[in-house]
C-alpha cells in the first residue's frame, strides 16, 4: 500500500481526466472475499552464492528500480537467515499474500529477529535493522516470482508491455521515499513513476536504508533548502500551494536555462511512499535530517488540489481526500501545466503518461483479483473528514 496524500482545498481548474477518477464511491461489501485460491502457492528458496560472494548481486538490486549499492544491512540479514538455515536445518519458504515467509523456518525466524532487535539499544541502529529485514525477506521471497519492472507476477499477470516511457522534463526529479513495508508490493503505485519516466527522474529511496537516503540527501544538499519540496499535509506554515511556492521563486533559474541542471540543482519532489500510518514517521525522519543538513527542522511541504485515485477500488484508504502516490504525482505535473510559467514543458503529456499506467495497473490488478476469486471492492475505514 502506497502513501495517501492529504488533499485539500480542492481547485476547480484541475479534475484527472475519468480514465482514473472515481464516478461514485463504490458500495463495499461487509468483508471482502478471502479464499485459499487468493494465496500464492508456497516457494522454497535456495541461496545460492556467486562469484562475488554476495546472495545478491548489484544487478538484482538495482533491477527491482533501486539506484544505490546493494545495502550492506540487507546482505548482513541474508547472511543471517543462511546461517539460520544450518541451525535448524529448515529450508527457507515463502508464500501467501505479500510473499512472507511460511513453516517452521518462520517460527524460528520470528523469534531470533525479535531477540535481535531487542538487544540493539541505538534507535538509529533499530531503524535500519528493522528495514534491511523487511527487504531482504522480500527480496528473496519475490525471488523468480515477481517481474523486477512491475512487480507483479512475472508469468501470469505482468503489465510491462503496456507501459509507455516518456521523458520527465529535466527540471523535475521526483523522489519516492518509500516504506520497506511497501517495497515490491503488488499494488504499489509508486513504482510507476520509474516505470515511466526512468530511475534518474523519479528515483527510489528506502526509508531506513543508509545508501539510499545518503544518495538523496547528496542531492538535497546540492540543489538548496528553496529546491526540495514534500506533498506532505503538514499544518505548519511551511506548508504552502503549489502557486504560493511558485512565488518564492524557486524554480526561476530552471524554466529558461536547461544548464542549470548541469549542477544538479533540479526542483526536487519527495513523495512520501507508505501506509498513512508509517507516513508520520517518515516525515519526522525527513524532519530531523533536514534539521541536521539545514538548521532548520521543517520541510518545504506542498499541498494539492486533486480528486480520489481509481485505486481506492481496490484497498482501503484512511478517507476519500487522500490518495495513491501516483495520482499526486499526477495532480502535481497538471497543477504545474496549468500554470504559464510551465505551459510549454508539456507536462500535460508526462500527467497523461502516468496515468494511463495507472489504469494499466489498476486493470491488472482487477483480473487477478477476478480470477482469484476474490473481491474487487475494498471496504472503506471512515470517511469523516472528506473535504
């Protein structure tokens, strides 16, 4: 599951077109329909070593939409988890929904890694233990299973032929910072966003994994406080609309000079990648940086005027004013095409790209739940504060 933007103030020059935007809220059943023919079949996994002695190698990581180095913490967990598996003498086993790990191995698991992080003492130390695990076991449990391009399943349900690229304008680089927890997730629409405009105009950063926040802060640190900008709904005064940012000025240099980019000092855009849930706590950490890298502890924050994403249909939002990672991604690049100083960028063109992947998602992931047997209307938890 993806992060849910907050979005208010709604603006009646932009509407998505209807290929994404919902006709009516959709009637939900009393409980979903769950079935055994729901569940993926179990997978055991061999780690096997390579000649780099490494259980995963640079291509893999990166072929699942990373940028970075493969994570030492990840390859630390792996190493773990091989170790574990002479102990008890258990083969790893994955399966169900999510790929998690199964059996008697799990059992075994749950408890060595509890114990684990109960004995680490530094939060820092905590946060990134808790992240390299949650992605080490989806790494391997997707293993063979999941297209490392869409994440979906590779030999039933993959959608890459139906991704069309498009050319990010070079002003613009979109940061997916993204829970662990929702790293290769079926439905994840922020994958998207790579998908179409490539790793270096939207690029994936882990929370809680060094090399990834590293290379993003790096970033961060050359183009400028005024440069970074987080769809976040944060009710600090930090928080503004995208046009009230677009006085500040900060993209003067970028709309008339495509040399500017040379120095790296692009507008970048954070989208913050989880459960509304986990959302808080990323945000907090994306606070705490900014304050060691600037002084300052808030973040530039940026709020939209959209409509609800078409994946509501299919998992559960917190309320109908939030929506997917990819619908605000969209709702940014058409705010931004709505106003002149981008008119001529033709980020209309790059809004539209998305979200006819979106739709592409969306209808695979529809036929799975159909031919699974399962739901296609998701319940809704509340919807006390739609705007």
């Amino acid at each position: 599951m993806l992060a849910d933007f907050k979005l208010c103030l709604p603006l009646t020059s932009l509407l998505f077109s209807t290929k994404t935007r919902m006709e009516s809220r959709p009637q939900s059943p009393n409980r979903s329909v769950w079935n055994s023919a729901s569940r993926s079949p179990p997978r055991n996994v061999e780690i096997k070593e390579t000649g780099d002695h490494m259980p995963i190698t640079l291509q893999e990581w990166q072929g699942w939409g990373t940028v970075s180095p493969v994570p030492a913490k990840v390859l630390e967990v792996v190493d773990d988890l091989k170790v574990l598996e002479r102990h008890i003498n258990a083969q790893m086993s994955f399966g169900g929904n999510g790929g998690k790990l199964q059996g008697h191995f799990k059992v075994q698991e749950d408890k060595k890694h509890r114990a684990t992080y109960q004995a680490i003492s530094d939060s820092e130390q905590k946060i990134q233990f808790f992240s390299a695990r949650q992605i080490a076991c989806r790494l391997l449990g997707s293993r063979g299973y999941l297209c490392q391009k869409c994440w979906l399943p590779m030999e039933e349900d993959c959608m890459c032929a139906k991704i069309k690229r498009c050319s990010m304008w070079h002003g613009i680089r979109f940061w997916l910072y993204m829970h662990p927890k929702d790293f290769l997730r079926q439905n994840n629409t922020g994958k998207l966003l790579w998908q179409v405009f490539g790793v270096h105009s939207a690029t994936l950063c882990l929370f809680g994994v060094a090399e990834d926040e590293d290379i993003m802060w790096s970033a961060f640190k050359v183009a400028g406080k005024n440069n970074v900008w987080c769809l976040y709904p944060n009710n600090s005064t930090m928080q503004k609309s995208l046009q009230d940012a677009l006085k500040e000025g900060f993209t003067a240099d970028l709309e008339h000079d495509p040399t500017a980019m040379s120095d790296g000092k692009f507008v970048n855009f954070v989208l913050i990648d989880g459960t509304w849930s986990n959302s808080s706590a990323m945000f907090r950490r994306l606070k705490e940086k900014a304050k060691h890298v600037w002084g300052e502890e808030d973040m530039f924050c940026i709020s939209l005027a959209t409509g609800g994403s078409a994946m509501h249909k299919l998992r559960p939002q917190p309320s109908w004013d939030r929506t997917c990672t990819a619908a605000a991604a969209i709702g940014l690049l058409s705010e931004l095409q709505c106003l002149p100083r981008f008119d001529s960028f033709q980020l209309g063109e790059q809004a539209e790209a998305l979200e006819n992947a979106l739709v592409a998602l969306l209808e695979a992931l529809t036929a799975r739940r159909l031919r699974m047997g399962r739901s296609i209307t998701r319940k809704v938890r509340h919807n006390r504060d739609i705007c």
